[in-house]
C-alpha cells in the first residue's frame, strides 16, 4: 500500500526559509493548520543571554496580543478557534478549518502569520500574562502526575532546562522584559525554523500561491543553534515503603545516541511487544495486584534528549522496578506475538490517514516529522526479531535510571 502517493504529501522549502508541508485530502471537508515554530521550553540561550525557564511558554500567550487589535477576534469572526500549546522544543499554533465555514482559508492563513511573526510586547502585557501564569503552575504544583514527572526529569537531567517544567516557575517568569523578549523572537521566530504543516482539500499549487502572498519580514542575522545538554544524572533509586500505596514514576534517560526515526519506531514496538496492555508483563503485574489499570510508559525523542518514563499506583514500587527492568534487559521476543505488535501498528497507521486529527501528529513528534513517519511502513515492512534486539540492546546498555513517588495512602 503506497500511503504518500494515496494522499498526496507535499514537502517545499520556500525562499524565505519557511518549510510548507501538505497532506493533500481533496475528498474531506475539515482542514487541520499548524504553524510549528522550533523554540521550546528546552532552549536555554539566545546569543550571549540566558532563556529563563518557561520563556517559550509565556510567547506563547503574548503572541496572541497585538497593537492593534487581540487575535483572538479576527478568528472568531471566522467562525475559527485559535489554540497553541508549547514542548520542549517547539511552540505550535493550530487550528481546524472547516470548508462551509464563513469566511475563507486564505484569510485564516494570513491572521495565522501575523499571530506567530508579528509581535507586540509591553510591560502591562508581560505583567498579565505573568499573573495567569502563576496560576497555571500553581494548578499544575497540586497536580501530582505533572509533579512527579517534573522531579524524574530534574533526576535524569539536573542542572539542564529539563529540570523545569515547561511553564517555568513563579520566580523564574518574572525574570522576563520587553527586550529580552524580542531578542528572543527575533532569533527564534523566524521562517527558516518554522514549518506550515496542512492537512485537508487544498491543491499544493494553492497552498503556495496563498502563503507567497502573505508578506514575511526575515530578521537579517541568523539563527543560533543550541548545543547538546552535558549532565550527570542523579541517579536516585529511593524507594518508598512496601504496602502503601503510592504513585510511581521511574524510567531512564538515554545519552546522546542519535537515534534516527528507524531506531526509534524499533525501539517503541519493542516496548509495546514487552510492556504494552497485550504483553505477558503487563498481565503477570496486573493478576498480581502490583499494577492496575492506569499503568502507563512513554518513549520521548526529543532533539536534545530522548526518555522512557513509567507511571502506576502501586504498593510494590520494589516489584514493579525489578520486573520492568528484567522484562527489557531480557530481551525475550516471540515472533508470533511480535508479528501481532506490528500487525496492530499497521492497522492503527493506516487509520490515521483517515482523520486530518491523527494526521496531525504526524509533523509534531517530538524530534521526528512528517518525512520521517511516513516511511513507516517501509521500515515495518522489512523489520526482523533480530534486527529488534541489536536496537533494543544498543539503546538499553547506555540508559540511567532514577524513580520519583509519592504517598496516596
């Protein structure tokens, strides 16, 4: 089955540096429209100035104030609803569009534009924004799974961004002005580290013809790449008392091994195969009483930093520790049960060419795009057992681990 000609996807570089990436689907009636900027709560400098934690979050929310009018208005008078969320390394604005709603794509693009390259920054502004987010992080303080995450990645990464959540702290926001702002934007906001990724009934001709008429102003110096993270971690394996029960996080980081998107889907099917719902581990802990149902994992490539982390409530953290790290280091792979992983991931891709919703995942995970998703097939398609082990080996041998918990009970 040959996916990328099925659906037309389109990948252009325009002279301005902005990439432009479409997923032509001429027969669906919603759009799905992503500005994803490459700046995230893990870049840490700007030339010679340091990025306070939760920078990338706060533009986030300033960008949607302009001088001459709030953003939000001009979308709402196209029957439009503007979101945006930040990561690690990016911030993405995002819309869906539908094709009978009033007004046009065309003038939804060019409200898009000026929301994400036009910004307007004053110390009022900086102030409210502040407040609104100190009262996120404090929602976020009293939320236990967000906390809990937060300390792992201080363990796994100490003394990186990393170690902050993505909001920053109360202390950390305030440390921000109007010129270190547009220093900031004006070094990360630019065409060339931004992508427009569309998914819906639109021609790439069109497409190119609407953004080529939207004016974009290049800042003249170029863009500072960051450098990788060097950290010791803290490789803290405390555990809390037997029968109580607690919530766990525990998980690893990985060095720099410069996964490519081939590893990383190996190395995330080798996960599903031994720890997944379907997996042997997962029934035995369940049956056994150490896991129920909320027992969750995730496998992070991110450009600067790549993670498996582990989620439960538990009251045998010891057990479920030593389990999981047995069930990996095995290595133990049926092919028969294998050949059912993979069959399930087919099913699910395939899927997701079905809704402009899944679809527009596909550009935004984490260190890997839309070039890199849609060779998966491809990959699956000539995928040995073997082959499994030598990544799931290479990746394993070079992981650090470290537990953060808490008591419910």
């Amino acid at each position: 089955m040959d996916l990328i000609s099925e659906n037309k996807v389109s990948i252009e570089r325009l002279a301005n540096g902005l990439t432009v990436k479409l997923i032509e689907k001429p027969n669906f009636q919603v759009f799905n429209v992503q500005l994803i900027v490459g700046f995230g709560s893990s870049d840490s400098k700007v030339y010679k100035n340091e990025v306070f934690p939760g920078a990338a979050h706060l533009m986030e929310h300033l960008l949607f104030h302009k001088r001459d009018c709030e953003i939000d208005s001009l979308f709402s008078q196209l029957g439009i609803e503007i979101n945006a969320y930040t990561t690690y390394n990016s911030t993405n604005f995002f819309y869906p569009f539908l094709n009978n709603q009033r007004g046009d794509f065309s003038q939804a693009l060019v409200y898009l534009f000026k929301l994400v390259f036009d910004p307007y920054f004053t110390d009022e502004l900086i102030k409210k924004e502040t407040q609104i987010i100190e009262s996120e992080i404090k929602i976020t303080e009293d939320d236990t799974d967000s906390d809990l995450y937060t300390e792992l990645l201080k363990k796994l990464f100490p003394k990186t961004p990393l170690s902050y959540d993505i909001l920053g702290t109360t202390k950390t926001i305030k440390q921000s002005t109007v010129d270190l702002l547009e220093e900031i934007h004006h070094n990360f906001y630019r065409p060339e580290n931004t992508v427009l990724y569309v998914c819906g009934p639109i021609s790439l001709n069109r497409l190119l013809e609407i953004v080529n008429s939207i004016p974009l102003v290049t800042p003249k110096e170029q863009l500072v790449e960051n450098s990788c993270y060097y950290y010791e971690p803290t490789l803290d394996c405390d555990l809390p008392p037997m029968n109580r029960l607690t919530k766990l996080v525990y998980g690893w980081s990985l060095p720099d091994l410069n996964l490519d998107y081939e590893s990383s889907l190996i190395f995330s099917l080798f996960l599903e195969n031994m720890l997944g719902k379907r997996s042997q581990f997962f029934h035995r802990m369940y049956n056994e009483g150490v896991i129920n149902d909320d027992f969750y994992y995730e496998f992070m490539v991110e450009k600067n930093f790549t993670v498996i982390f582990f989620s439960c409530l538990t009251e045998f953290p010891t057990k479920i520790i030593q389990n999981t790290k047995e069930t990996l280091h095995s290595i133990q792979i049926s092919e028969e049960k294998f050949a059912i992983t993979v069959k399930n991931f087919i099913g699910k891709y395939i899927q997701s060419f079905d809704s402009v919703e899944e679809l527009g995942t596909l550009e935004n995970d984490g260190k890997f795009h839309l070039e890199d998703a849609i060779n998966s097939l491809k990959i699956v398609d000539r995928l040995t057992v073997e082959r499994v082990k030598e990544v799931a080996n290479k990746i394993l041998n070079e992981a650090e681990f470290a537990t953060a918990w808490k008591l419910i009970s």
